[in-house]
C-alpha cells in the first residue's frame, strides 16, 4: 500500500441473514469498485443491503445542518455496537468520525422513490464529496471490506472475509434520521423562498396557508425526536393535528393543479397572448407574483408531508420490531404515490408553461407595436422560459448517501440524505 494512502474501513450491512458472494476475498477496493459492486449486491440480495464507510470528519464541518441525536439513541448505540464488534476500525478510535451510509438506487426506490432527490445547497454547508481529511482527498483511497473477527487499525490489513453484518435497526435508524432532515432541508428553502415573495405581494390569504403549515413543524419536532429515541407518540403532542393541516394544504395543491393543467390545455400550442396567459397564471411574469407564491406554498406543503410519512413509517415499523425494514417501506409506500404524483405533475406543470410561446397583443389600438411592448413582451418571455430551471425531473434514481458524525462523546449528527 502507498505510503499516505488513505484506507477506508466498509462494512456490508444487511436488514436480515443474507450471503455475500461479492465481497468475499476482496483485499482492497476502488470507489468506482465498490459502487459497482453495491450494484450487484442491491441486484442479487433478497434483502436490502446497503454499505458503511468511515472516514475522517472533514475540515470546517459545518454541523448545523444537521440533527443531533444523544449517545443513547437507538442510532448512536447501534453504531457503537458496530464498531464494537470491529475495534480500532478508524485511525482515530478515541476521537470523531464521518460515518457514510450509502444506499443503492434500487433499495432506495424501496424506502421512498421521490423522497430524495439531488439538492443543490445554496449555503454551502453541509457535507460534500470527496471528503478531505487528515491524510487528504478520500477519493483516492482504498475501501476494505472489514468484519468483526477480521479487523485491525487502518493502514493495516483489515482482512478479506467482507461478510455481511445483520444490521436492521441501523439501517432504519439511519435511513429515517437521513430522510427527515432532507425532507426538513426542503421545507427550510420552501419556507424562506415564501417569506421573500409574501413580503413582497402583501397576500394575506397566502400568508395564512404558510402560517398554518408553519406552525406545524413543533409537532413534528418533538415527533422526530420521541420516535428516533424509540418513543411512543401520544395524542398531546398533535401529530394527528398538524398531519390533517398538511393534508389540507396537499389537497389545495392539487386543486390548484388540476386548474392549471386545465388552462394550460386549452392554450395548446399556439402562440397566446401575455394578458391572457397572466388571467390564468397571476404574476407568472413577475419575480414575485401570487403563481410563484403558490407554487412555494405547493413546495411547503409537500416537503412537511414527506417528513410526516417517514415519522408514520418509523412508528409503524418500530410497532413490531421482528421486521422493522419491511414494515418501513411499506408504510412509506403506501402514502407515498400521492405526493410523488403531485410532484411531478407540478414539474411537467412547469416545464410545459416554460415552452410556451408568446404573441403580442391583437386589440384593436394594437395595429402598432412600441418598442416599450417589445422590451416587455420579452422580458416576459424570458421569464416564463426560466420558470422550469433547475427543475429536477427525477427520471434517474440515483444511490442515496447518509452522512453520521460520531463525536467523541458518543452522541451522532445525522446530515440530510442527499443523492450519492
């Protein structure tokens, strides 16, 4: 092994016995190895199976991103057991490391397909790959399959036996706690996006809708924390409440939508004009009009309900412990549909509205068309057109990354789940 070459501890994590004919006898791995191989683990396993890395924390992590769970949560004393099982696992034992789940694309597709999808962080925080650590870019570093009798300290040979570790309660904990704060990261953008454009409509109606959904996130809060620590939750803290006002929201979101796709029909293709287009789509050619303010309303709505589906889905499954995953997925499935399709319908919504052409107007006092019109009709044009930018199509799933930060004290920070 090349001196400074950084070794990456990765264990295979399954939710139930499962056998493993790919990592076995694997000395070393390359990243782009060891993707191809979660692909066929994903592929030829009955099961899900996903893979943990540990490596350094990186430089300046910025950790307010993400949620803090103490040393006894289910989460933090899973992973303790893990590397309990694997001493000396990391080249720093006693101090921090970056833990990365990473969950294949077609196992991700079971636990919530459209619940993840690629963020772009206009902040800058957060985790970002390749991680630079202590001994530099992690991208050029050797990942070796490690096992609990097998493993020594990083740098040395970690053994080859690469053998699967049932895992179930960590791969639910983690896949939850990575979910939830995605989801929450999404709600946050939505929030803020919406407070700039009511400022700026005096919409009280609107103003209304967001305050309503905004004041669910207390609920939601403390839910996340009792059901992540293995709680139950109770009527007092309002779930149920907070949960029939995000559906409230959900299904005015669709009204809304099926309104517009019907207008939207009944332009066609033709060139239409900017003033009838605006009777439809009020402000659509404004930075800050009430279409945009609605469609931010649409965004709030469903990034809570995402978050309410992983909570009802961790509740469910944690009901009968005997199959937690299974009991996971199919509680996120069940719901899931819904808000998945009211999400691509706003993206081909968007996309459609983007492509269309605009035509002067054809009145009567219109016979001549001022150069103030021009500059009007195109500033208009311009921002229909970009109305669909950095829409995100979700046409390929891609594997789903979960970062944990153990601290020296024991406790975790989960990162939101981000596309791998």
């Amino acid at each position: 092994m090349a001196t400074g070459e950084v070794v990456v501890p990765v264990w295979a994590l399954s939710t139930e016995p499962e056998a493993d004919p790919v990592l076995a006898g694997k000395d070393s791995l390359t990243a782009e190895r060891l993707a191809e191989l979660r692909t066929v683990l994903a592929t030829m396993a009955d099961t899900p199976v996903v893979t943990l890395e540990a490596h350094d924390v990186p430089l300046h992590l910025d950790r307010r991103e993400g949620l803090r769970l103490d040393q006894a949560s289910p989460l933090a004393s899973q992973l303790a057991l893990l590397i309990r099982n694997t001493p000396k696992v990391t080249a720093d034992a006693d101090g921090e490391t970056l833990y990365r789940m990473v969950v294949p694309a077609k196992v991700a597709r079971q636990f919530g397909a459209g619940l993840v999808k690629p963020m772009v962080a206009k902040s800058g925080h957060g985790v970002f790959t390749p991680l630079l650590g202590k001994s530099g870019i992690v991208a050029h570093s050797s990942f070796v399959p490690v096992t609990g009798s097998a493993a020594g300290k990083a740098g040395m040979g970690l053994g080859a036996a690469g053998a699967m570790t049932v895992a179930a309660p960590l791969v639910l904990a983690a896949v939850a706690a990575g979910l939830t704060m995605h989801a929450e990261k999404k709600r946050a953008d939505a929030l803020d996006n919406m407070t700039r454009l009511l400022d700026k409509l005096h919409n009280d109606a609107l103003a209304n809708e967001r305050d309503a959904l905004n004041g669910c996130v207390d609920a939601i809060e403390k839910a996340t924390s009792i059901l992540l620590d293995r709680g139950r939750v109770g009527a007092s803290l309002g779930l149920d409440s907070a949960a029939h006002a995000i559906s409230t929201a959900t299904s005015k979101a669709e009204a809304r939508l099926t309104r517009w796709r019907s207008k939207l029909a009944q332009i066609g293709g033709s060139p239409v004009e900017l003033s009838v287009l605006k009777e439809t789509f009020t402000g659509i050619d404004e930075p800050g009009g009430e279409f945009r303010a609605q469609l931010e309303i649409a965004a709030l709505a469903i990034a809570l309900k995402k978050r309410v589906l992983v909570l009802q889905a961790v509740e469910h499954a944690q009901s009968n412990e005997g199959n937690v995953f299974q009991n996971f997925t199919q509680a996120l499935r069940t719901d899931q549909a819904r808000v998945t399709n009211l999400e691509s319908g706003i993206t081909e919504l968007l996309t459609a509205l983007s492509e269309i052409r605009l035509d002067r107007s054809h009145g009567v006092r219109d016979i001549v068309f001022r150069a103030g019109e021009v500059d009007k009709l195109l500033a208009a044009s311009y921002r229909i057109r970009a109305i669909a930018s950095g829409v995100d199509t979700g046409i390929d799933l891609a594997d789903v990354k979960i970062d944990i930060v153990q601290e020296q004290d024991g406790s975790v920070v989960v990162f939101p789940a981000q596309a791998a």
